[in-house]
C-alpha cells in the first residue's frame, strides 16, 4: 500500500534521513516511491527562484500495512502526519479517476463513520467557496455519516502542490489520515521554558532530529562528550534511551543556582532515563576502549562561540599542587583546572578514533561541524576506517 508523508518546510536535507532512521527502529520496509528535494523539469519553468528547487513537502511511499505506517511516523519530527494514499492526478478529473480505480473497494468500509474533509494548499490558496466545491465533488464516495469539524472517526485531506506564483496544482493527492507525528515534543522541550540553559543549548527540534537519526530507543546506552546544558541526553532519553554526558567545564555538570541537568531531566519526568555527568574531555576520559555506547551524540564546540581547549597546561609541562587552608586545590569543588588551545581538525579526529572504540557494533555518531571554517575553507566530511558515513 502506498502512503503520504506530510512534510514540513524546514531542515529539507534531514528528512529523507530521518525517515530511514525510523524505519530501522520500526524495523519496517519502506520503498520511497515519489521524493526528490527538487522539481521535476516540467515545473522548473514555473519557479521564482532557485530556492523553489528544495520545497517539496510531499513524499510517497510504500509500506507493508497501516501499523508500519504508525510505527514509522508516530515519532517523527520533520513531518506532520501520514496518509493512506487513496489517488494522485494532475487535476481533478484524474484524481477522482485515480481514486475509483484505487479505493473503491474501500468506501463501504467508512460509510457509516463520522468524518471530516481537510485541503491542505502547498504554495497556493482556494476561496472558502472554492474549497466546498472541491469537497462536495467527492460526493460519490458515499459517507453517510455523521461530519464532525472535532474528533472524526476519520479525516481525509485533499492536498495541492503548486508551482510557485501559478494559479492551479500541477499535482493532487487525496488521503485517509493515520496518525500524527511527534512535533509536539519541539514545544514540550523548547528552550524557552527549560529551567537550565546556556548560550550554547541546543534547539529542541533539532536536538530531537539528530536523536532520532542516531537511533535513540529503549533499551540503549547514549553518551554525549560535549555535554554542555544537556540538550542532546534530554532529547534521546525522551524517545527512551538511558543517557549519559561529561564536559571538560565542571561548571557545566554542577550547575548554578540550584539548576543543573538533572533538574532538567527532573522537569520533563525522565530522571529515571539519566544515569549522571562526568568532568573530563576526549584527550583524558576516563572510560575504558571498548564497546560501551549504542550512541553518541554530540554538538563540539567549534571555536567561534566558545575556543576549543582540552585539559593540559599550554607548555605541556607539569605544575606544583597548590594548597588552600590546607587543601589540594584540584580537589576543591570550585577547581577549574588548567587548558590548552586545541584544533578543530584534531578534535575530528580524536572523536571518530573515540567513537570507533566505544561504539557498539552498529551504533551510531551524529554530531554538528560547520561546512567550512572562518577562511571560507569548506570542510569535508570526517572519515574514519571503521565508521560508515549513513547520512
């Protein structure tokens, strides 16, 4: 059976990712029937500009039944919903065609329930009479039921994909509604109402976008090196993973004013789903090289809001304790202990050489490098030869 994927128009390159990423964790077959990130050539004609090239929001896929449709989507965050497919034409007379031959053995299953009609407009707009029209031309489908605008016992939704600044659809579709995606947790665990943040917290959204493309799910180990505020183990311990961080700032992981991550993963309920953070760096980490880790997930900094140092004095000589009232001071609590300048080159390297050591076999690596550096130099992609590129 084949479905629509109800896109949203932001992140464009991670979609496609991330609804393969799902499928693995459903453990569910998907075949992409229809999607491409830009037009056909038919309609390059019709676009404003280039950026029209990257502005498709609707994908079609086929998939083994409804329950893989619900499993595959329900935790998605670059999608609104998911629809069976009834039909698709270039306008109205083979969208109905295309449903009759597709459906219609369907119809008398929903005869009887209560319904509601939705259009959903890409890049184009219908008058509210317009609109009645469309819906009263799907007559023949024969619901009897009751129309409820709340709560229908199902929804279909006629979608119009247009060209930009073109009066009519150069594609339509029609589908039955399955189920929504996970959108909603971008406002639960948005910035604006955590309790501990800092400049450097991850957006929620895309916090929730790379947990899901690193595969977070019950059961799973996720660690995050650059731990920071804790935006990346808040976001895979939502999808059920149990998490872990360490940053090379212990102010970061004891926090300040009473508020640190675990206050955090208090706010949202998943105290449980976080086993607790760790003061070191990728040059001096204290876990053992062996598989440890489903995932790690992390956002390094990169020197511009913040100057890459790892542990170590600058001269890489040693130094004498030094003793307040009597104590050590490396182990005070308020200890701030010496750094150095470190390369963002390096620290690629010593990542992935750290993330092919603790990795279990198929874990995953996501982190955020910039494309190219102050110089306008791009950056490549880091390799490593026992780590898989997969998006």
């Amino acid at each position: 059976m084949e479905y629509l994927i109800r896109l949203i128009q932001i992140h464009e390159t991670f979609r496609k990712p991330e609804i393969e990423a799902l499928a693995i964790l459903a453990n569910v077959d998907v075949e992409f029937v229809a999607y491409s990130e830009v037009y056909s050539l038919v309609h390059l004609a019709h676009l404003n500009s280039t950026s029209d090239l990257f502005k498709s929001p609707y994908c079609i896929v086929r998939l083994p039944s409804v329950a893989a449709a619900r499993a595959l989507i329900s935790r998605s965050i670059l999608s609104k919903g998911i629809y069976e497919l009834w039909g698709s034409g270039t306008d109205y007379d083979s969208l109905h065609a295309d449903i009759r031959s597709r459906t219609s053995t369907q119809w008398h299953l929903y005869s009887t329930s209560s319904f509601k009609f939705n259009l959903d407009h890409y890049q184009g707009h219908r008058s509210s009479t317009a609109q009645r029209q469309i819906i009263e031309s799907f007559a023949y489908l024969g619901f009897h039921g009751p129309i409820k605008m709340h709560n229908a016992a199902q929804e279909f939704t006629v979608f119009e994909d247009y060209a930009w600044s073109q009066p009519e659809p150069h594609t339509l579709y029609m589908g039955r509604w399955i189920t929504a995606s996970d959108r909603d947790a971008i406002n639960t665990y948005s910035l604006k109402t955590r309790g501990y943040i800092s400049t450097t917290s991850m957006d929620s959204e895309l916090a929730l976008v790379t947990a899901n493309l690193t595969l977070a799910a019950p059961g799973k180990l996720f660690y995050d090196p650059f731990v920071g505020t804790g935006s990346f183990p808040i976001a895979c311990s939502h999808f059920g993973a149990v998490s872990t961080g360490s940053d090379i700032d212990g102010r970061s992981i004891r926090g300040r004013k009473g508020r640190n991550i675990v206050t955090s993963f208090c706010q949202y309920n998943l105290q449980s789903r976080y086993l607790d953070g760790f003061i070191s760096d990728l040059t001096h980490s204290p876990l053992r090289c062996e598989p440890l880790f489903d995932g790690i997930i992390c956002d390094p900094p990169y020197g511009v809001r913040e100057g890459l140092k790892v542990l170590g004095s600058k001269d890489g000589s040693g130094k004498e304790p030094v003793f307040i009232d009597g104590e050590a001071a490396h182990l005070q609590d308020k200890y701030i202990p010496p750094k150095r300048p470190y390369g963002f080159e390096a620290m690629l390297v010593d990542l992935l050489e750290f993330a092919a050591g603790r990795l279990v076999v198929g874990g995953r690596l996501s982190l955020w490098m910039p494309t190219a550096n102050d110089e306008e130099v791009e950056l490549g992609v880091p390799v490593h030869g026992r780590l898989e590129v997969v998006s």
